[in-house]
C-alpha cells in the first residue's frame, strides 16, 4: 500500500490536541452537605468513576475519527495486481467475416459482439480497433460506436498474421493488448507463428449453435444447343440431416425457374434449361445457415464467335476446320508466305501446326499477341531443331525442347485438375483408346503437364497467366506420326485451347481474386471504363490492349452482385460479382490451436478483469465511512453515556 499524499500524514500531530485537552480538563466537584452522608459518599464516587469512563471513550473516537479524516485526505492506495503493464496500449481485432453471419445463443455472432463492445467498453479506454477490412487508431467508444452499430460483413477472409503485421507496424514504446474476438473459422497454426511473445494476447470466441450450412458453390454451361443452354448449379452441404431447400433462378430480378432439392450427398447438381439469350441474373437458395452464400450471381453474354488462325500447311491444318466450325468460330489457315501479320492482333488463338521454323518477326508479334491477352498453340514439326523452338519459347517462360526420340510411346495420363480440362469431364476416365506418337520430343516443363505419355514424360505442357495462355505438343499430330486426332481427346483439347481463359460464356468473378478480365473495346487514350449498379460504382485498374482492355478489380465491389461496364454512357458488357466461399463451412472452427493463450467467455469479463488487474485500488472511501462511524459513536456516548 502507498498514500497518494503522504504529507498530510504530518496533521496526525494534531492528536496531541484532544489528548492533552482530555487529560488536563480538571473539574472540580462541588460539595454538598446533607443529613445522609453516607449515601453521598457513594454517589460522588459512583460520579467520579462514570465519568472517567466517558471521557477515556469520548478522548478514544476523537483520536480515531481525526486519524481516520488525516488518513482519507493521504488517499491510501493498493498497487494493482498487474501494475507492470499498467502503460499497455489496448487492441481490439474484431472478425467480421462472414462466417460470423452464424448465429449462438444470442442471435448473430458478430451483431452480438459488437453489442457487448458497445456495452462493456469504458468510456475513458483508449484503443485501437481493426476489423478485416478496416482500421480505426487511438479511438473510444464514444467516437466509434455509429461505426461499430453500421459494421458490415467483410468479403475478406478473416486473416490473423495479417492483422497482427498491422499492429506491429503500428511502432509505439509499449507493449500491447490484444483481445482478438473471432469464431476462429480458417484459423491455423501458420497465422499464429509471428506473434510477438512480448504482446498479451487473449481470445474471446462465440460459438454459433447451428452449424449446417448449404453453399451455392458455382454455375457453368453444361450444354448449349442451337436455342438453349443448360446451366449446371453446383451446391456444397456442411452438416448434417438436412431438409429439403428451395432454389429458384431469376434473370433481371425476373423468376424464370424453380424447385427443391434434397441432399442425399454432401455435393449436389441441380440442371435448368433456359433460352440461349443474354442473361444477367442469379440464382439463390433458402436455407437456416448462413445467408452470404445463399446467392449467386452470374452474366451469360451475347454468343459471339471467336477467332481462331492456324499457320502451317493446309492438309495438316484440315482436321482444325472440324473442330473449330463456323456456329462458334471464325477459322482460318495462312502459310508463312501469304500470312497477314496485321491481322494476328485480331485473333483468340493462332496454332503454329508444324512449321519447320519460325520467321524473327512472326515470333516478335506472337509475343505481342499473347502479352495482350491472346492464346498460341504450338505443334512442332519433326524437322525443327530444338534451339529454333527454344529461342522462340523462351519469350513465353520456362519451356525447354531436347532431343526427338524415335520410338513409339502411348498418351495414358490426362490431369484433370489442369485449368484445359476444368468442366470438361464429369468423371475421371481410367479406360480409353490411348493414342500414340511415333516421334516426339522431350519437352521439359516447370508447370504440371496436361498430357503425358505412359513413361511420365510431357506431351501436352502450358504456361499460363491471368489473360492468356501457350499451349506446347511435344510431338507433331499429322497422321502419319500420331493418331490423336482421331483420339476422343482431340475435341476437348482444341476447343478447350482456343477459348479465351474468360470467354467461357458464364461471367462470375469472385470478390478479392485479382485475375484480371479483359473486355472487348476500343478506348482512346483518355478514356476510362467504370463498373456500377445502381448501388456502388468504381474504377477498376485498366490496361489497353488493342480492341481490349484489361480490368484488374482489386477488392472491389465492396458487395456482391450484378455490375455493367461502361465506357462513358455506353454499356459495354455485364459483369457479375460473388463472395468467395472460404467461410461457408463452420466446422472448420479450429479452436484447440489456441491452447496455449488465455480464452475469456464474454467481452464484460475480459473488461472486468482488465480493470481489477490495472487499475489501483483507493481505500480513501472506507476511511470517510469509518470518520463518520467514529463521530455517530461520540454523539451517542456523550447523549446516553451518563
């Protein structure tokens, strides 16, 4: 214990007053004579000792009730339990992704966080708070709390290392506090590895009550004919025992189909047939989990065709007129020598189909051609040489020619999870008519290979970025060398290459992802495409490139929905935006890997024991309690003490 002034102890020498004035008051009794003297004998001494008793006690609360008030003014005073961390500044990290939709014992998650923030927090604290989408520095709640009652659900993943690289870059002389409220959905051991030991860090986690959830995963075109398209929606079940759901489709806000589905598997497929016509709309779900995933929208633009120009000799380039056909395709064939080079910057794809080798200025404007968002097929030809190639590959990335084998090898290996075959089988295939090449290269590559041959050597190898994609046999196809072309694979993998990474009809992109989306237009230098709806509106990152433009959108919209891209007030294309579903399973709430911190149950205990462990404890007040205790007993000594 310490006083706050001790020098007003010194006025405790003012006990001497009452002392001395007790001890030398003499009163002097006065004597009177009666018959019965005996009697008043006994009655002056019975006097004299009652007397004295009443002085000692009155001379013992006088004492006490002045040591009492000189006490109370010196404000007597416990050192807090945690005193050494008094200076600590104060962090709050909030989740507010959206797997805090859940909702526990007292509704939502994170509505009831914020609640008790509201409730619980001193007036007088000073803290910082950060959120997964927002900071907000050196605030209280006074100055925060319109901001906490209007928190919204961050699109962004809730990311702990992140966050606490803020805080450290944050630099101050003291050490922090951290109280990180979160359902800890995705938290891992890695996001725990920078903690800085010197930080207090405590966790308080809401547990939602209700795990199911039923996610609408993703939407793609299944089949099309010459009037209609089936549209494949992908749903994904967390949980267990799950009741029938309704699931309708819109196109402009217009219900155009729906159904029920039940979940006798945890994923599900549910088919709608709707006219092959442009539609910009979503599909959606009711279910008692979380209500972000519940929605999904998506864009299906006009059908336009794609260009396609294979370069080579027209009998090796006849079995590309078969698959690129004239409903989908603008094909055409060029020898080197009547080649157009201005045209190149016009087409999707251009297929080198076995050239012997490749002119300098045919491979300067192929590097232009697919640096602006183009795709090239390369079909070597037997009679190039593997420096040729490699000088020309060395433009697109880590693709390597060696030497031609002459040997017979079987193409038994299709990489499913290869972004060429992405949707293009239901199933994995184990048995079919392998083909086969008689000479080929060894081509080495640092990315998977599409295709391999049965020794695990590549056949099929790409490198890809975000706009535009090379393709690399490492054999000739032609008849005489390979029967791939009368393979079943040889459709999937052509029409596959030739489509644009985001000309796939469906247009969905996720929120956060920053793959860029190439739009077609022709901007002059000074124009700027913007993106809106009728309730937000941005301007992406753009780059021109010929007749199209490269959009890179960041974390923007702040909200999931259907957007138009405009140049000016002319409408270019319809674009659709949705949430990334990392938080749509709740089971992934990992809280044994937070064993070795302090976990509190509420936000008023963690504020509570904050309080009792900083804060001094002044015991001023008890000494003012017993001053006055201390004078109501002198009053009633010296009214009913006779």
């Amino acid at each position: 214990m310490y006083f706050k002034h001790p020098e007003i102890l010194y006025f405790l020498l003012l006990l001497i007053v009452p002392i001395l004035v007790h001890l030398f008051q003499l009163r002097r009794f006065k004597k009177e004579y009666f018959t019965n003297v005996k009697f008043l004998k006994e009655l002056s001494i019975q006097t004299r000792k009652s007397s004295k008793i009443k002085k000692w006690l009155l001379l013992t609360c006088r004492s006490l009730l002045l040591t009492c008030i000189v006490v109370a003014f010196a404000q007597p005073t416990f050192k807090a339990k945690d005193s050494q961390n008094k200076t600590n500044e104060m962090y709050i990290i909030l989740d507010n992704s959206f797997s805090m939709q859940a909702k526990g014992k007292k509704g939502e998650l994170l509505k009831r966080a914020v609640q008790e923030l509201l409730e619980e927090t001193p007036e007088n604290l000073n803290f910082s708070l950060l959120t997964n989408s927002e900071n907000y520095w050196n605030t209280d709640i006074k100055s925060i709390r319109n901001t906490l009652q209007n928190l919204k659900y961050s699109a962004m993943p809730f990311q702990l290392d992140n966050l606490m690289a803020k805080i450290k870059a944050h630099k101050s002389a003291f050490k922090k506090d951290i109280v990180i409220i979160t359902d800890a959905v995705g938290l891992d051991n890695k996001q725990l590895k920078n903690i800085d030991k010197n930080d207090t860090l405590e966790f308080i986690i809401p547990k939602a009550e209700q795990k199911n959830n039923v996610s609408i995963d993703s939407v793609f075109i299944k089949g099309a004919s010459d009037d209609f398209y089936e549209i494949s929606i992908e749903l994904k079940a967390y949980g267990e025992d799950f009741n029938a759901i309704p699931i309708a489709l819109y196109n402009q806000n217009k219900l155009i189909a729906k159904t029920t589905i039940n979940f006798e598997t945890k994923k599900k497929s549910i088919l709608f047939t709707i006219p092959k016509q442009t539609f910009h709309g979503f599909v959606s779900i009711v279910d008692n989990g979380l209500a972000y995933d519940n929605t999904f929208y998506f864009s299906i633009s006009k059908t336009k065709k794609i260009n396609v120009v294979s370069i080579g000799e027209a009998e090796k380039s006849s079995f590309l007129s078969r698959i690129y056909t004239s409903n989908e395709f603008v094909y055409s064939n060029s020898t080197i020598s009547s080649l157009d080079y201005n045209s190149l910057q016009n087409q999707d794809a251009i297929v080198l189909n076995e050239l012997d080798e490749i002119p300098q200025a045919l491979q300067t404007t192929l590097k232009s051609f697919v640096e602006k968002g183009g795709n090239l097929i390369v079909i070597p030809s037997a009679a190039s040489t593997s420096v040729n190639m490699n000088a020309f590959l060395m433009n697109f990335g880590n693709l390597k020619f060696n030497s031609l084998e002459n040997k017979e090898k079987l193409i038994t290996k299709i990489n499913f999870n290869h972004p060429l075959f992405s949707s293009v089988f239901m199933n994995k295939v184990n048995n079919f008519q392998y083909p086969k090449t008689k000479n080929s290269f060894i081509l080495s590559s640092s990315s998977p290979a599409a295709l391999s041959y049965e020794d695990q050597s590549v056949f099929l190898a790409s490198i890809q970025n975000a706009v535009s994609a090379v393709y690399v046999f490492s054999a000739p196809i032609n008849t005489v060398n390979s029967n791939f072309q009368q393979s079943p694979l040889i459709v999937p993998t052509f029409y596959k290459m030739a489509i644009n990474n985001q000309n796939n009809n469906v247009n969905a992109l996720t929120i956060g992802n920053n793959n860029p989306h190439l739009t077609d237009a022709t901007l002059n230098k000074d124009d700027i495409l913007t993106v809106k709806n009728s309730d937000e509106q941005f301007i992406p990152i753009q780059k021109i490139l010929n007749n199209k433009v490269q959009l890179t959108f960041n974390d923007y919209p702040e909200e999931a929905g259907n957007f138009e891209i405009y140049n000016k007030k002319e409408g270019l294309e319809n674009i659709s935006f949705n949430y990334n579903r990392t938080e749509s399973d709740l089971a992934q709430a990992n809280e044994n890997i937070l064993s070795d911190y302090k976990i509190i149950d509420s936000t008023s205990t963690f504020f509570d024991t904050l309080q009792t462990n900083k804060t001094d404890n002044q015991n001023w007040k008890w000494f003012v309690i017993f001053a006055l205790l201390f004078l109501l007993t002198e009053m009633a000594i010296i009214r009913f003490v006779k």
